[in-house]
C-alpha cells in the first residue's frame, strides 16, 4: 500500500504532528510512506519504508494578487497554492491514498488539485490532531477572538475528504457534536511505546517542578505559574517551563513577554528554559520532579504519557485528551488530574507527592508495571480500508472554486513558467524585506504618535484645537435622547479616551484633553439632567467644586437638593460644611469627623438572622475570615474552596464567617451542598433583611471567635500562608494593629481562571501616613488587624453604601499603628462583572468618606496628636511619593496646601514652610488649568506653555532647598497630580434614553 503524507520534514521537525507521524511509519512497515521535504537532508535516517519528495513551488500567493471576485473568498488562496504545489510536487504519481493533517487546511484542495495534475488516488483521509482555530482562539494574542475563516476552512475539509481518524476520542467527540460522518480512533497504543519506569532514584537529588511543552495559553504555562506562586517554597527547589514560545501573526511579540509579566508580579519564582530533545525530556523524567501538563485544550499529549510511564508523576489538566485515555486504558495509573474549573483544587494533592516523594513514585511505579492493557481497535491498515463519506455538496463548491483559481492561474501565469524559478530563488528575500518593512512602519507609526503618550506635549499640541472642538460639540441639537446621547459621546471623546482605539492621527490630537475639564463637567452635568441622571449631574458639579477649592458657579443649593431627594443625606451635609459660605466651615468639618467618631463607639449590629448554621466546633480560634455575601452563589464554591488551603484552616486554627446580607440569591444553597466537603469552621449567618457590606463585617466582628480579623468578597482571595505570616507578625508586637503585605488584581474568566493581570498595590517603602495621599496603602486584601481596634476606634459606618472602609481607615488611623510585610499576599479576582465601587454614587460617598478628612479640619484630627516633623515628613511626600499601584512620581499639592496651613497654625517656625507659597503657586496654576474663563483659539495654548513655565520655575526652586525624602524629590508633572489621578474619569452612562 503507497501513502502520501501531506506533511513536510517529518524526520528533521520536532513538532508533535512529524512526531506522530514517524511513530506511524516505524509502527506499519507493511505500509509505504511518501512525504514532502523542504529543509530535510537527504541523510537523515530514516526507516526503509519512508520516501522523501522534494517539496516544489511552481504556485505562488503573488500570483493571485489581482484576483477579483465574490467567490473564492480570500481565506481559500493559501490553500489553494499549498495544495497545488504538493500536487505538482508528486504530478503523475500513483497513490492508494493520502494522509493530510487537520492542522492544516489545505485538505480543501487536495481533491481538484491532485486530479489537475494527474496524481493516481483513492481516498484521501483526514488524520485529526487539533484544531488551529481553537489554538489561535485560545492564544495570548487573539484574546478569545473566533477566526471565522478558519473555522470555515476546517470545517469544509473535514466534510470533503473521504474518512477520517484521530488518536483521541475527545477530539473525535468533538467533531461529532458537529458532523454525522464516522470518525475512527486509532488507539495511541498502536504507535506509541510506553517507556519503562525507572525506580531508586536518590532521594537526596534536587526536587523539580517542570512545565512541559509549547508555551501557547492553551498549554497552561500560566496556570503552572500560578500553581507554583501558591506552594510552599520550601517543598521544592527550582520550577521551570521548558519548551518553545508561540509568536504573534507578525512574529513581533512572543508568549514570553506575558509569561515573563506574570513572573515579575510573583517573585520570578519559575525559570524559561529553551526546550530539551527527547533524549533530554527522557532524562528529566527518570530524576526528582513533577511533570506539570495543564492543558486547557489538548486532544492527547504524549508528554504527559511519557512523563508518567517513565514513573514521573505528572500533573495534567482536565482539558487533556489523555486524561480520558488513561482513565479508559490505565484507570489503575495515578496521575494528578488538574481540574480547570478550580485549578487550585490539586495543590493537595500536589502537596502530598513533594512531601513524601519517593513513597509517591515507587506506588506509580508498581501501578504501572502491574497494567497489562489490551487493544481491540482496528489497526491503521483497516482504517484506511474504510469506505467513503463526504458531503457532496462542499465537495462540489470546492472544486468549482479550485477551478475558477487555476483558470485564472492559467490565463495570467502559465505562459510565465519562466519566472517560477526565479519566483521561488527570491521568496526567501521578500518575504524577509516585507517582514522589515512592516517593522520599521511600526516603528515610525510609534514614533509619530509618542508625543501623544507623554500627557504635556500632547495637551500643549492638542489646544489650539481645543476651541473648534467646542464649538462642534456644543452646537449640535439637543432635541431628541438621541441627539443627547450622541451629544454626550462626542464629550466622553473631548475628555477621555473612549472609543481610542476607532481614531487616527488625526482623531487622537482632538480627543481626550485634560485642560479647561471644569467647562467639560459643567456641560456634562448639564446633558445628564436632561437625560434625566440627577445623581451623575449632582457628582459633576462637586467635581468642579473639588477642582476650583469653592462653590464658584453657585451650584451648591442645587447639588444639596438632589442629593437629599436621592438619600445621601449626610454626603449633603458633608458638601455643605466643605463648600458652604460662612467662616465656620473648617469647625463644621471638624465637627462632623469628630461626631462621626463618636456615633459609631458601638457595634451596632443586633442579633436577628433569617439562616444561622453554624459548623465551628471551638469556642476560639486565631483568625478569622468574614465574608459578606450578595449575588455571590455563582462565584462562592471557588472562592470556599480556596480557603481550603490556608495553613491555619488547615490546622484548625481559623474560621470562616460568612454574612449573606439578604441576598436574592441561592448563596445557602450552594453552602449546604459545599460545607461537607469543605471541613473547616464556618458559620453561615443570613440577616432578615438587605444590609450594605459595612453592616455584614459589623455582624462578623461580633460573630468572630478570634482576636484577628481579616475581610474579603467573593471576588477576592490570600495566598495559602498569609494568615499565619500575618498573625506571627501580631503575635511577635502587641503594639502592632494592623499587618499588610502586596496584593494583585488580576482579570479572571467567570469560572476564576486565571486571564490576564491588571496591576500590583506594591506597598514596598509603606509608611502609614501614606495612606493619607493614596487609600490602598493600607486595605483589607492580604492584610490582617486586631479585632480590638473596634473597642478603641469604633465600628463601621453601616450608612455607606460603598465608601465605608475609605472612612472606617481615617476614622482609625490616629489611634492605630500598621506594619507592611515584603510578600505578595492578596489576590483580586476581576470577574467580567461591574464591582460595586464603581459608581458615580460611590464617588459621592467619598465626600464624607475621604475628602472631608482632606481639609484642614482633617488634618487636624489626624495630627493632633503627633509631632509637627511628622507632618513635615507628609507634606514632603505630597510633593514627590508613588502610588501603590503606579511606578511614576505623584504629587498632591492639595494636601500639602492644607498640611502647611496646620505647619503655619502649630510649629510657624518650620523648616517645610518655606514650600508653602511654591506649592500655592502651583495650585493656582493648576486651578487656572482646569478652567480657561476667556476662550479664543490660542488661550488654551497660552495657559498650557505658563503652567509649564511655572512649574519649572517652581520646581528648580523646591530642590535646591529640598529637605526631604532623596528618592522622591520634587518632580512636578500637571498630570502626576492627585487632582488628575482619582475621580477624574468620565461617568460613561447608559446610552438611548438613560434614566
């Protein structure tokens, strides 16, 4: 029997494909089997029954450059000339059939073009490895995205071709949900040969653990780094990814470059290793490691087989194909099946075999010496004996499509047979200078648009467009909702970068100003009072207020009204003592934070629940867990089972509290069905009614039976040994309240798998009047505190909404003392979901929340009993300090503003005042540049080039007389300030009648 393999190189290419294809050429020597060659020398070695053919190109995809037509579609061309140029390369031969790969589509073709060119054939059979569109979908670069195309193209081959057979039944299965022809497994058995385990390895040698393979998304290399960021370090001593890296279309960017990310946001604990030939991998497995193989998507993996038949354990994820396989052929083999819908389930498991490794080993071992499969498959000669099945229809549209190219092919290219020699000496080249070209466009591309990064020359080459930005905006109607919403876009775009990605050049350099914003916000707030969002109107106006320092435009008695009708009484009453006329206002202020300080010495919470179950089998604990619950059931049992592996859950010696605020959801439910599994303390407790969070960790800090307290949501989690670091670090200073280390928020899909990372709070050179500059310097994420600063603080303020925490810490803060804790500790899970601070609501609450303790009165109350050096030391923070979650230098010229006020109050003589009329002098130039009163054409451009040119004026003089903190000197950039990094975005509000 003669095949044609449609495949290339296969005994020079490491791919897993050639790899399967050299098994099934030695396994059926019966069988004669020709392939193409393009790079593969003639020596290689190779068995006897394997012939090479010289790969020849006669078609080219230039040649179909001015191709203009309905049909074919473009997505066929490459098709057409790979499948006809195998056809020329093996013109006039005779085969019984031919074997071609699904990974590529050529397929479609084969049939027109190996009858054009006289190739003798009866079947062809469609050998099923993979799909190339789920690989491309599941990819870093095309971020979830179908190609269409290709999932056309593969399933028209797979409906021309005579038979098909694969080597997984999953995939098989796969293919069946959407295709009634027979697909026929060949059991791997058949061409692949188990390796022998290998045993009496020194227990003394290094433990590894070793990701193996491709480094595509669908591989799971980010799911192995995860893994390793959450065991112990100690159980190990190296983790490694070994294999080759995927490249983007235009081979640019690499799965390096995100790999190499994520590393840097969790220690780089797992070494990138170029990949090791098989002899290598061979090795590898007969010493101390674990084979770690999380596919998400993979129709076998004979790694993984090899890996474990060599007496390695392995770690395979559950959407392996080879999973199914071992479970059918070799359920008696153990191997650690990694379940992607709770990937941290098999740390555990994991766990045991790095703890007692070589009793793991010898039992996998003797599992497999003592399998004795049998195979009653067909063999790959009875496969290929099998009868035809084809569509007949796609059959015939694909070769009135191949006829319709090679017509055109011949009337433009055939009496050019000339220039095919020549055509393929130079394709090397051009296809080099046309990857350098498209380079270098990139790059110009880049350079053109970097002033548009920097936020200063961009604002300074943006203004002189400004006006006529204005006048278009403004002028349009206003008569419909939808001349409001497209009004209101067209100012989303004037102020942000919506829609950013649908602008050219010239697009960009009219678009997201951040000058003259107050006019912005007034005409915003304006818009959304037609469209009826009083409560977004009544966030802009304070916005203009906060940004001007005073109620300039008299709107203060109109933002107090919708506030009261919309129940944010006290916010109302918060504004009116910031912004309200009279010489009282900073008493008003200070009255306020001292009432709110005195209103909340109790607990409050009562002791009615609609649920209490209560599992905890001990009267005290050394932390707990509380968790508010609301809509939450969906994403509760991953978050529960993450507990699971917290040390001191693990020993007993915490509990979980679990509030459910009235949720309409079937929170209790879930819990019912999930606490057996769980076996650590919790307690479900349902209050009769709705509460805000601030209400529910009430409720859990009378319920907690420990004197240390940590909080989380559902979206929200702790690395395995964060409360035991935390509570040593508690037990160690009596004096110590609160314990924080970093934290990440990263992008997660809705079963918590992991997607992307978004950024870290990186709180390294904390000091705890940080917090005064930046909020999430000191939060609840990977942070534990003493559940006695409620008896000496006061409680939470269960009125809020959202803002609770914000006011709780400022509330607190100059009676407690915090300490940070160098490791990475907390985890944000962003579900493609809105979190509920996320609101313009919330930004109002912020009012009393935050801003109200950023006034003089604020400063007071935080310092009152503290040193004037320590509000020296402050207020140069305010003029040079990093964000948690920034790398660049901020300013917050508006706290240092007030800090010198109290400085002029308290210690006159201080050595920081002589900053204090540089930073007024900035804060006016700011001002100035958020409103731009006089408009013409060029005035914006005027006020931009003097605030520079006080600011460099302003700074030079700041450093030479600079006292503070040498890392963060002075540096003043428009932009970097606090004033332009929180609650300066847009509100992007619902569109088409928002109410």
């Amino acid at each position: 029997m003669k095949v044609l393999i449609t495949d290339f190189d296969l005994f020079a290419k490491v791919g897993g494909g050639q790899t399967f294809y050299r098994s099934l050429i030695l396994k059926n020597p019966h069988i004669d089997f020709y392939y193409l060659t393009e790079q593969e020398k003639k020596a290689v070695p190779r068995p006897n029954n394997a012939y090479p053919i010289p790969y020849q190109e006669k078609y080219f995809l230039t040649d179909l450059n001015n191709f203009v037509d309905v049909n074919p579609p473009k997505w066929v061309y490459r098709s057409f000339i790979r499948a006809s140029n195998i056809a020329a390369s093996v013109a006039g031969m005779q085969f019984d059939l031919i074997d071609s790969p699904d990974y590529e589509q050529w397929g479609i073709f084969l049939r027109p073009a190996l009858n054009y060119h006289q190739v003798g054939f009866e079947k062809i059979a469609l050998s099923l490895h993979g799909k190339i569109s789920t690989t491309l979908r599941l990819d870093w670069f095309s971020y979830s995205q179908e190609n269409i195309p290709l999932v056309l193209e593969e399933s028209k081959q797979y409906d021309t071709v005579d038979l098909r057979y694969g080597i997984s039944k999953s995939y098989i299965d796969e293919w069946r949900e959407l295709s009634s022809f027979p697909a026929y497994y060949y059991h791997p058995l058949h061409f692949f040969d188990l390796p022998k385990p290998v045993t009496g390895i020194s227990s003394h040698s290094p433990l590894t653990l070793n990701f193996i393979g491709r480094t595509e998304k669908r591989k799971g290399p980010d799911i192995f780094i995860d893994l390793v960021w959450w065991l112990p370090r100690n159980h190990y001593q190296q983790a490694n990814i070994i294999g080759p890296h995927s490249f983007n279309d235009s081979s640019t960017v690499s799965s390096q470059h995100f790999l190499e990310e994520m590393l840097a946001y969790r220690g780089n604990q797992v070494k990138l290793l170029p990949p090791k030939t098989n002899q290598e991998l061979m090795t590898l497995f007969t010493q101390n490691g674990i084979t770690f193989v999380p596919s998400r998507y993979d129709t076998l993996n004979l790694v993984a087989l090899e890996s474990l038949f060599s007496g390695c354990p392995t770690v395979i994820g559950s959407g392996a194909g080879v999973c199914r396989f071992l479970a059918e052929t070799f359920p008696q083999v153990p191997f650690v099946k990694l379940d992607l819908d709770n990937i941290y389930a098999c740390l555990l498991e994991v766990d045991q075999i790095l703890t007692d490794y070589s009793h793991y080993r010898r039992q996998l071992v003797d599992s497999i010496l003592s399998s004795h499969p049998t195979v009653s498959d067909p063999p790959l000669i009875e496969i290929y004996q099998q009868p035809s099945h084809y569509e007949t229809d796609v059959r015939a549209e694909l070769q009135a499509w191949y006829e319709q190219l090679m017509g055109y092919w011949q009337a433009t290219q055939e009496n050019q047979s000339w220039l095919q020699p020549l055509k393929a000496q130079l394709k090397p080249s051009l296809k080099e200078l046309k990857h350098n070209l498209k380079r270098i466009k990139g790059k110009i591309k880049s350079q053109i648009l970097r002033p548009l990064g920097d936020d200063r020359r961009a604002q300074l080459l943006k203004a002189p467009n400004l006006v006529g930005r204005y006048k278009e905006t403004f002028n349009i109607n206003e008569q419909t909702s939808k001349d409001l919403d497209a009004k209101v876009q067209m100012l989303w775009r004037l102020g942000s970068g919506y829609e950013s990605e649908l602008q050219g050049l010239r697009g960009k350099l009219s678009t997201n100003y951040r000058i003259d914003r107050v006019r912005l916000w007034r005409e915003l707030a304006r818009l959304e009072e037609l469209r009826g969002n009083t409560l977004v109107t009544a966030t802009y106006q304070i916005r203009v207020m906060r940004a001007l320092g005073e109620d300039r435009f008299g709107d203060l008695p109109k933002v107090l009204k919708i506030l009261t009708e919309k129940g944010f009484v006290k916010e109302a009453e918060a504004i009116a003592a910031i912004y309200g006329s009279g010489a009282d206002r900073e008493t008003h202020c200070l009255e306020l934070i001292e009432k709110a300080r005195q209103a909340h010495l109790q607990n409050p919470a009562d002791e009615q629940y609609e649920i209490w179950d209560d599992r905890r089998d001990q009267s005290h604990y050394r932390a707990t867990i509380i968790v508010s619950l609301y809509k939450a059931a969906e994403k509760l049992p991953f978050f529960l089972r993450t507990l699971q592996h917290q040390t001191l859950i693990k020993r007993g010696e915490a509990e979980v509290v679990l509030v459910d605020s009235g949720s309409p959801g079937n929170e209790y439910e879930v819990f019912q069905q999930l606490a057996p599994e769980l076996g650590y303390p919790i307690l479900y407790a349902r209050s009769p009614q709705r509460e805000t969070i601030q209400a529910a960790w009430n409720r859990g800090i009378k319920l907690a039976r420990s004197p240390y307290l940590a909080f989380l949501g559902v979206d929200e989690t702790i690395l395995p040994e964060c409360l035991e670091i935390l509570a040593r670090e508690l037990d160690q200073d009596a004096s110590l309240d609160w314990v924080i280390g970093h934290s990440l928020v990263t992008n997660v899909d809705r079963q918590g798998s992991w997607v992307s990372d978004i950024m870290a709070y990186d709180r390294t050179g904390y000091e705890q009047d940080l917090v005064y500059l930046e909020t999430c310097y000191l939060s609840w994420v990977g942070a534990l505190y003493r559940k006695s600063i409620h008896d000496r603080c006061g409680y939470y303020d269960q009125s809020f909404r959202g803002a609770g925490d914000t006011e709780f810490k400022n509330r607190v803060m100059p009676y407690i003392k915090s300490k940070f804790v160098d490791r990475n500790l907390g985890l944000f899970w962003n579900y493609p979901d809105e979190r509920t601070t996320q609101s313009p609501a919330i930004e109002i609450e912020d009012m009393r929340a935050w801003y109200l303790h950023r006034t003089l009165s604020g400063v007071k109350y935080a310092f009152s009993q503290r040193s004037p050096e320590e509000v020296e030391n402050l207020l140069y923070h305010c003029l040079g300090y990093r964000k948690s979650y920034c790398h660049h230098t901020s300013t917050d010229l508006d706290q240092a503003y007030y800090l010198g006020l109290y400085l002029q109050e308290v210690y006159p003589e201080s050595e920081a005042l002589k900053y204090l009329s540089g930073i007024k002098t900035l804060l006016n130039a700011y001002q100035a540049l958020d409103w731009i009163p006089k408009l013409s054409r060029f005035s914006p451009f005027s006020v931009v080039l003097e605030t520079r040119k006080q600011i460099e004026q302003v700074e030079q003089a700041h450093r030479k007389l600079w006292l503070g903190d040498q890392t963060h000197q002075p540096t003043y950039r428009i932009f970097n300030d606090n004033r332009h990094e929180q609650h300066a975005f847009l509100w992007f509000t619902d569109l088409l009648g928002a109410k």
